[in-house]
C-alpha cells in the first residue's frame, strides 16, 4: 500500500463514518418525532395533569376531571 493510498483511505474513513451517523441520526428523528408533531400539549387548569390529544382540538378534556382545557403555548 502506497502512502498516498494510506493517507487517502484514513482521511475518508472518519468522513464516511460522520455521514453513517448523520444520516441514521436523521432518520431516527424524523422516525421519533414525526408523530408528535401531530398532537397537541395540554395541561389541565384545575388538577395539573398534562396530557396530548389530536392536533384538530382547540379545547381538550381533562381524562382524569374532564374539565377542558387550551393547548399549552411553548
């Protein structure tokens, strides 16, 4: 092995291995965090629990009061 070729292969080496990990990175969060996109976050005002519920609802009822309740804003 020339010394042109070794320094070739351990300089793209750490490269393709960098992509390897972004690219499973990215797809595990795209994976993971695609169906939270789709629900909302609540927070009940009179027991405090918190909870998600469909995108679609402005106001939630509470499973444990059934009070209802806005989405929280982050």
């Amino acid at each position: 092995m020339s010394t042109e070729s070794f320094i070739t292969f351990y300089m793209l080496l750490p490269l393709v291995a960098i992509f390897v990990y972004y690219f499973y990175s990215e797809r595990r969060r795209i994976y993971f965090l695609q169906p939270l996109e789709k629900e909302k976050v609540f927070r009940c005002t009179q027991c405090g629990m918190v909870y998600t519920d469909d995108s679609e609802v402005e106001l939630s009822p509470c499973p444990k009061c059934g009070s209802p309740n806005e989405k929280i804003k982050f």
